[in-house]
C-alpha cells in the first residue's frame, strides 16, 4: 500500500465572525518556484539560509517607475540608492537600465566607481564626508549634495587648492505635513537656512550650483507630501532664476516611496494600501509643471528610489529547524535565519510562505530566528499550515536594506543567488566563510598559544 | 488521557463541543486522531495505526501526536481538562 503524505496534526478554535475575515488565503497559499526555480533545488545547491533576487522583477519594476514619470515629465532620471542594497551584481542591473549611482559615503563612493559608473553621473550624498573623498568627488566631477555649512566652507578650500569649480547642489529639508518631519539633514526651507546656504554658494561663486535636493523620509505612504516637497523646491529654483539668472539644473525629490510590504502594527496589508508610483509620479510632476518654468527651462527630474524599487525582487528562502509550543499554547516555529540576515523584520510584518503544497489547514504562530535572543523575532503572529522539521519557506519583498544592514552575528551570512531573465540562477555573493571574518583580525604573539 | 465522549465531529474535520458551545477545526490526520482517541484506543495504537497509513516515522509522529494532544488539553477537550476545572 503506497503511504499518504503527512502533515502534522492540528486543531484550532473558531472564532465565530473573524473567520477569514482577512481573506488571507493567499498569505500561506505555497510558492514552490521563484522565477522557474524551485526552491528545494535552490537550497540544495546553495545551502539554507539563501537570498534570492529576481533581475526579471528589477527590470519590470524599474520600466514601471520609468513609465509613470516620463508620461508625465520629459526630463527624469533615476539613481540607484547604493544603500538599499549595494551588493555589485543588483546595482549593475539598475545601471544597465540607465540609473546613475546615489551614494551616501566614501565606501559606496568606491563601489559605483568600481563598478563603472562615471564620476559625473556619481550623487554623493550625506553629512559624513571625509576631505580625501571630497577631493575625489571634486576631481570625478561628481554631483555633490551639501548637508551642512562645515562642508560648504571645506569644499569651498578644496575647490581653490584644487583650481576647479565642483558640481554641487543642497540638501534642503522642510515641512510636508509628515510626521516625523526629518530636519537634521540639510538645510532648512522654512527658517530661511537654505536660502541662506544658497546665497553664500552664488555670491561667493567658487562652485558651480547646480541642483536642489531633498529626502523627505522612508517608506513614505501620502504622494501629497512629495507634492509640497517638489513645490518648495521649484521655488527655491525660480528664486535663484530671479535674483542670480541661473538656471537650476536638477530637482532630486530623494527616495522613500513605500515598497508593497506592511509595517509592523499596520491594520492594512501594505500591498493594498501603498500608493502607486503613478501616484507620486503625479504629485511630484504636478508641482514642478505648475511652478511656473519656463517650458525648455524645465529642471531634470531626478529620483533616488530604494526600497520600492528593490523589495519585490528579492526573497529569502530557509529551512524550519523545529517547533515549539509555547506556555499559552501557541505554536512556535524556529526557523534558520533570525533578525540577523532579516534585519527589517524590525520594521514589517514579512509575508511567509511555505514553499511546500499543504491542505487548507492552518494555524497561529510565532516564527523565531535561530539566534539565543529574545528580540529574535521575524514574526509575532502569524497563520500557517503547519510546518514541519526541514520544511522550507519563502520570505517575499526583503530585496531592500537586508543585503546592506544584515548583521554577522553568531554565524556566517548566506549566499546571495540572482535568477536572470532566461530564468538562469548565478551566484552573486557567496557564503561566508570562516576567512571572511577572521581575515582581518590580528592576534598579538603573546596571545597566540594557551594552555588547558 | 481521554476525550470528552460527547464531542461531536464531522467528516469535513469540523470539530464542536456541546459542554462549551465551542467549535473547532482540524485536519484529516487531527480528525482520525480524535476519532481514534474517541473509539478508545491506546496511544500505541494510534501510532501503529497512522504510521503505517502515511509517510512518516513513529519517533517524529510520537513528539507530534504528544503536542497534539496537549492542544487538546488546552482547548478543554479532554477529560482530564475537565476534571482539572472543577
Ligand atoms: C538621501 C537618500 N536618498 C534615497 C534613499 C532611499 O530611500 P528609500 O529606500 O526609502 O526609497 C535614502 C534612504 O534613506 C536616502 O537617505
């Protein structure tokens, strides 16, 4: 007699009315493929824990974003926020699509040069840059974003040692009727800083200003306030225009559109209720065209979109170590990757899938990371068929901020696979090994041999 | 450990308690569990009998059932949950 398949058994009360109040179905419907690979193949052969990054979903992604604004403004160009993940092989795919590098210190600065991107398609952003890689950005003609009044004054000198006029813009910040509003970065609009700022650039005239700048937060859910964001810029530009003539060159409205994923707490699942970028192509463009440019004086349009770019692409697949039941009786799931490689479980409530075909059984869970941490916590509560020992599961949108912030703790961080537009899967970044952490450390003589 | 007797269950793995008023649902393998446990039957028995049904071995199905049947303590399902309660 041919066995049946098992699952393990479970039982659940019905909450008369909450049932399948949520429709959520779909969260635990299996997903046994990413882009026509399976992931018990995937993690055969790469090893478990295991990121995975769709080129297919960058590219479409991307195309996507592209569309909603060059529908609606002639001039757009994108830069890739190396920050959000800065892993060579996922930026390249950005810049083979046509975005330039946004970078936010000397180590992403190294990156996009490495990488091939030409210094005047480099924007370098954040208060903390070091003089050498100013004198850099100022020799690679790059795009650079002043924060603060000290940089203005330094690059100010290294512009006369350096007998070159720089390519700067500021960093303005301001209130868009979000909360929290972020002023530590940049100048004021409001009180006056910024166009202070920018007066002290034209009247001293050792640079070249040539954009206006700003980020106005992270994982941004109202288009409105990019609205009054892009107003308070063009602005700016229109005043410059009038007091100096000059044209302003660029417009960067920053990044921070909201990626489909849901923040913690959150009562709506993000994929329904994060905005479109048709949604903040519209509020941005409306601003700028209705500023009042002169038609052919019109800035570029430049965006610095991470996470909405990036997270749909990428999944991290892992393995089900054991189960638990807690002492209230609800169930607990270990799972091979804790907060450790899912750095943003601190912010979303991930979506999980199994990657197994189950029945339609399911129940209330905890997933643990592997970590001996009490914060080690990827979900709180979620509904799942029941897993078991070995079982695999898919992590969906974590392509944004994990492959930068992931933490090396306890263990070696996972290998990294891209699955290319014929649905081929390549290495991008291999497991770590020993070596990767230990290369760099120095044990004094004295210290190097002990007795037990 | 025992089931309460009264418990009624339906094929589709509806589960519903009388005593309480409560409902509950399970899956296949949890139905012929409780099925079993309701005819009776030894935790032995249970065992041999799911083992040689479906793709899985005794000492891994052993820790599910043990775990199974402590949720069915908790859900006050069990005799011995009810004697507790007074
Ligand atoms: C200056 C700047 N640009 C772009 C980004 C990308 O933001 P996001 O991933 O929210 O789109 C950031 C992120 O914090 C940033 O600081």
């Amino acid at each position: 007699m041919k066995r049946m398949q098992y699952e393990r058994p479970v039982i659940q009360r019905l909450n008369v009315g909450v049932m399948n109040k949520f429709g959520k179905r779909t969260e635990y419907a299996p997903v046994t493929h990413i882009d026509g690979n399976s992931v018990k193949e995937l993690l055969q052969k790469y090893g478990s824990p295991l990121f995975v990054i769709s080129e297919k979903t960058i590219r479409q992604t991307l195309r996507d974003a592209n569309r909603a604004f060059k529908t609606r403004y002639p001039k757009v160009q994108f830069a890739w926020s190396y920050k959000t993940n800065y892993v060579n092989a996922v930026c390249n795919v950005f810049h083979q699509e046509g975005s330039w590098a946004e970078v936010v210190s000397g180590f992403e600065y190294s990156k996009a040069l490495h990488n091939g991107v030409p210094g005047n398609k480099i924007i370098f952003n954040g208060p903390d840059k070091a003089e050498a890689e100013l004198k850099l950005a100022i020799e690679n003609n790059s795009l650079i974003h002043i924060d603060h009044l000290d940089e203005l004054y330094l690059i100010k000198e290294l512009a006369i040692n350096a007998k070159k006029r720089p390519k700067v813009a500021i960093r303005v910040n301001m209130d868009t009727g979000v909360y929290p509003m972020w002023d530590r970065f940049g100048f004021n609009y409001e009180n006056g800083q910024a166009w202070d700022a920018i007066n002290k650039i034209m009247l001293n005239d050792t640079m070249d200003l040539v954009g206006l700048h700003s980020h106005i937060g992270t994982f941004m859910l109202a288009p409105s306030a990019y609205g009054v964001a892009a107003s308070k810029l063009s602005e700016l530009a229109l005043s410059i225009k009038k007091k100096y003539k000059k044209n302003i060159e660029y417009i960067d409205m920053g990044g921070g559109f909201a990626s489909r994923n849901t923040l913690k707490g959150s009562y709506l699942q993000g994929a329904d209720s994060s905005p479109s970028f048709d949604q903040f192509a519209e509020a941005i463009t409306t601003a700028i065209l209705n500023a009042g440019f002169v038609e052919n004086e019109l800035p570029l349009l430049i965006l610095e979109t991470g996470r909405a770019l990036i997270d749909d692409a990428g999944s991290l697949l892992g393995t089900v170590i054991s189960n638990k039941r807690l002492a209230d009786g609800r169930r607990a799931t270990i799972m091979d990757f804790g907060v450790n490689v899912l750095f943003t479980s601190f912010w979303y409530d991930h979506k999980v899938s199994p990657a197994q075909e189950f029945s339609q059984y399911t129940e209330d869970a905890v997933l643990y990371g592997p970590l001996c941490m009490n914060i080690d916590v990827i979900r709180e509560n979620i509904t799942l068929p029941p897993l078991k020992r070995d079982d695999n599961v898919v992590v969906h949108m974590v392509g944004a901020y994990n492959m930068t912030q992931w933490m090396q703790f306890i263990s070696l961080r996972p290998a990294i696979v891209m699955i290319d537009m014929d649905e081929k899967a390549h290495i991008i970044r291999n497991r770590e090994t020993l070596n990767s952490i230990q290369g760099d450390e120095v044990v004094p003589k004295y210290l190097k041999e002990f007795k037990l | 450990m025992k089931i309460k007797r009264n418990i009624a269950l339906s094929d589709s793995g509806f589960v519903f308690d009388p005593s309480s008023g409560d409902s509950f649902s399970t899956n296949p393998i949890g139905l012929e569990i409780i099925k079993m446990l309701k005819e009776g039957k030894a935790t032995q028995e249970i065992k041999a009998s799911i083992v040689k049904e479906y793709m899985i071995d005794e000492v891994s199905f052993e820790k599910d059932l043990y775990d199974f049947v402590e949720m069915l303590g908790k859900l006050k399902l069990t005799e011995d949950a009810e004697k507790k309660k007074d």
